[in-house]
C-alpha cells in the first residue's frame, strides 16, 4: 500500500465517522432501569445509555422492554416508546 493510499483510506475512515456521529438516526434498545425521574436506562448495541427521557405515550416502561429510540445530531436521545 502506497503512502498515498494509506493517506486517502485514514481521510475516508475519518469523515465516513465524522458523517456518522452527527446524523440523526433511531435504533432499538432494551430498558434495563426505569427511573423515578421519568427516564429509563437502556443497553443498545453501542453500549449502555443511562437516563434517556421517554414520550409521554410511552407511560408504563418496564424492565426488558424493547424500545425505538431515536438519537439527534446533537447526541440526544429520547424513547418513542416499546414495540407490540
């Protein structure tokens, strides 16, 4: 591999991460704590995420619920609430 190529992939690597991190997007996730505070803590694929607010439709989360979750460009998260 060339130093230039080297060069290009390390740039491509970088700002596919770059695009990635600021998109907005939505996964699915596991509650594994239901809070006093009116957030749940969840585990998702990219780790555990502590206290992230819930809709108010979402109004009797339970433990091992499977949730949407949408995450903003800013690094927000919210539960749109739990799947059938």
């Amino acid at each position: 591999m060339t130093i230039t190529k080297a060069l290009v992939d390390a740039v491509q690597r970088a700002a596919n991460r770059a695009v990635e991190q600021r998109a907005a997007s939505w996964i699915l996730a596991s509650v594994t704590v239901v809070n006093a505070d009116g957030t749940v803590d969840l585990s998702t694929a990219r780790g555990p995420v502590p206290g992230v607010r819930r809709l108010k439709s979402y109004s009797a989360p339970a433990v091992n619920d499977v949730v949407k979750v949408s995450r903003n460009s800013d690094g927000n998260w919210i539960v749109d609430g739990a799947l059938a």
